[in-house]
C-alpha cells in the first residue's frame, strides 16, 4: 500500500467552547456545561469544562458538586447541555474539514478523520501548510479552535491530536512513528482502558515502549488473537484501517428560531423552506440522496416534538424535500394547539446517488 497521510481532527472542550462562542463574555471564565438529572438542584455530571475549569480540577463526569466545590469563590459559569446547537455547529465544522479532505470519516460530534494523501502529495509539508489552514477556516469562520494531529496512520494520528491540546498541531512522520509512541502509557492507545491497563501492569507493561517489547505469543495467550495481535501491532504504530465516510448512519439538519412564536403554516413555512434550500445546498456538495425527511418544532415551552416521513426510493429532488417538509407541517398543525419557537427541518437515510449512477452506466456503457 502506497504510504497515506492522516489526519485527526479534534475541536477543544467542544460543547464548552459552543457556550462561548454563543456568549463571548463567557470567555475569560471557567465555563462547565453539565447534564442535570433533575433531581435535586445540583445533581448530575459534568459534560465538559473550558481549560480555565481544568485547572481547578473539572473535567468531564465529574459530579455537578464536585466541580462546584472546586469552583467556590470563583467567578464561574455553570450551563446545561444544548446538543441541538452543538450538532448545529458541529455540521458546519464538518462542511469545511471535508472540502480539504480526499477521503472523510466523522467519528464524533467534535472529530474526523481525514485522509489527505492526494491532496498534499504525500508530502508532511504540505500536509503542515494544509493544517495551519484547516486551523484558520475553522477559526475564522466559526470562532472555533481544534487540535490536529497527523500521521501515516489514523492510530498515530489520532494519539498526535491528543498529545497537545488546546490549538495543537502536531506531525509524526513514518519514521518517527517509533520514537513517538514508545515512551507514552499504554492506556494512550484505543482500546486500553482501566482494566486493560491494570492487566498489562501486572505483566509488567507500562509504556508502549513495553507493549512492542512483549513477546506477541504471550500477549495472546492473555489477551485472546485479536486483541493480542492487535496490541502488538498498535504498539509499534501499525494500522491500515481506511479512513471511509459512515454515510448510512448520518443526517443533515438545520434549525431556527423564528422571530415571534406562531402556530400560523405560512409564517413557518416560509422559514423552513430556507432551511430547506441550506440543507439542500450541503446535500448536493456532497452528492447524497435522502429518503427521510423530519421536521422538528421547539414550543414556547421548550418541549420538541418532531415527525417524520420515509419515501420508498431515494431523491435528490429539493422540491420532494420541501413538499414533504410542507406536509408533515400541515399534519402537525392540524393536530395539536403547540405555538412554535424553532422549525427544524432534516434529511436522513442518505446515501451517495453516484454509486447507482455508475452501475448504470456500466450496465450501458
Ligand atoms: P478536549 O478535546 O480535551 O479539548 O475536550 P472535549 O470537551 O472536546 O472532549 P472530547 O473531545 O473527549 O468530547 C467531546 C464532547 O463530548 C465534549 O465537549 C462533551 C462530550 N463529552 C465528553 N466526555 C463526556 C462525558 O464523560 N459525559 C458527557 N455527558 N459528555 C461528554
Ligand atoms: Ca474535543
Ligand atoms: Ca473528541
């Protein structure tokens, strides 16, 4: 296999810096956005905290009153999570990592994987100058900073993103690979947690450095094949899994506020139309054909309610999206008295149209 460049992509203390871009005088504060299980006042766990509330010692699923404790005195923010506004922003981080990729992978709501062989040539200065720009797009256009790490593979990458964070970028070129992991734990590496770590102790491995050292037959015989052989190969930075979009599972959303609270179709019809046209323009970018479409609607009191509706075949046709959407409104509308906040509007079930395209052509050509 011809030698690839990775990259991993990770956004910093992602839902608390979406709290501080919606806010900017958050910033300077230590910020904790938490699930509240609505129990009493405080309970629950923190989701994430800004890095100035991580030097206070809170960090992600710690309890709400822990990181209180930590904070008292001290001017801070606690928020509740807003998962719609962060898979809002999320998307649209998204859009610009996969202009600057050949091949694309989101693999959470904060981070991709990258394969950027063809378009650096295969040459880690470029593949520099590519991240720097992927660092200033993803600032300048949504006042956010990430953490990139890049290497021949998505496991060097990925434990690259990690080493230096916030607003890192670091680069491990083939023959470093080595050098690099040696000296780090071995719970650094995917698929080590807790117990895997306690395990590898007791053997007497405690880098990756070990790890690699460690006769593989042993390692299997304790850990099973798979995983043992995986270990092995981890240790030494070895890793050929493809980077590949996971476009079944995905969907493309937009939603809104709108500017007074209605249960009025045209009013809302004509702001989810333009939802429609934005989520249309990010389909077509990147080749997809759905088969669901969704509304959603915020009631002035909060609650969400959403519907939905599978067509047999795949389309790309923007007006099936914008009938459907006007139906499932119309249905809505009719059946309950909810006054609406936000519309929402998504696609889902998609799937790129070309494949199909080039079977046929294929078959007649
Ligand atoms: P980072 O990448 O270290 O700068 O910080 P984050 O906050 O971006 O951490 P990451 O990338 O592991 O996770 C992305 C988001 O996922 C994070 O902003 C909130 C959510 N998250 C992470 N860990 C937890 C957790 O333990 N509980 C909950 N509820 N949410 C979490
Ligand atoms: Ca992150
Ligand atoms: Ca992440």
């Amino acid at each position: 296999m011809q030698a690839r460049i990775i990259m991993l992509v990770d956004l910093d203390y992602f839902y608390a810096q979406c709290e501080e871009k919606r806010n900017p005088s958050l910033q300077g504060k230590p910020v904790v956005v938490c699930v509240y299980s609505g129990r009493t006042e405080d309970s629950g766990a923190v989701s994430t905290a800004n890095y100035i509330a991580r030097r206070y010692g809170v960090k992600s699923g710690i309890p709400i009153s822990l990181a209180k404790k930590k904070l008292k005195d001290i001017d801070s923010v606690f928020l509740p999570v807003d998962h719609e506004f962060y898979r809002e922003v999320s998307e649209k981080v998204m859009e610009i990592l996969r202009s600057h990729a050949d091949e694309f992978e989101q693999v959470g709501i904060d981070e991709a994987y990258m394969d950027v062989t063809q378009g650096t040539r295969g040459s880690y200065e470029e593949a520099k100058e590519l991240a720097a720009r992927i660092k200033k797009d993803v600032w300048t256009q949504q006042k956010l900073t990430c953490s990139i790490g890049v290497g021949p593979n998505k496991l060097v990458a990925k434990i690259a993103a990690d080493i230096q964070k916030p607003d890192g970028l670091t680069l491990i070129e083939a023959g470093e690979v080595g050098r690099f992991l040696s000296p780090l734990p071995v719970s650094r590496l995917v698929g080590v947690g807790r117990k895997t770590e306690k395990k590898m102790e007791t053997l007497g491995i405690r880098t990756v450095g070990d790890l690699a050292r460690f006769d593989v037959q042993r390692l299997v015989e304790v850990f099973g094949r798979k995983l043992g052989t995986y270990f092995h190969n981890a240790s030494l930075g070895i890793d050929d899994e493809p980077v590949q979009e996971r476009g079944e599972a995905e969907s493309l959303s937009r939603i809104s506020t709108l500017k007074e609270n209605t249960r009025e179709l045209a009013v809302i019809l004509e702001e989810a139309e333009k939802l429609c046209d934005e989520v249309y323009a990010r389909l077509l970018r990147r080749g997809l054909s759905f088969r669901s479409v969704s509304i959603l609607v915020v009631a002035t009191d909060l609650s969400v309610y959403s519907r939905s509706k599978t067509i047999e075949n795949p389309t790309k046709e923007l007006e099936v999206f914008k009938k459907t959407v006007r139906e499932l409104f119309a249905k809505f509308l009719s059946e309950s008295d909810v006054e609406a906040r936000r519309v929402g509007v998504k696609v889902s079930n998609l799937a790129k149209e070309e494949e199909k395209q080039k079977q046929l052509t294929n078959f007649f050509g």
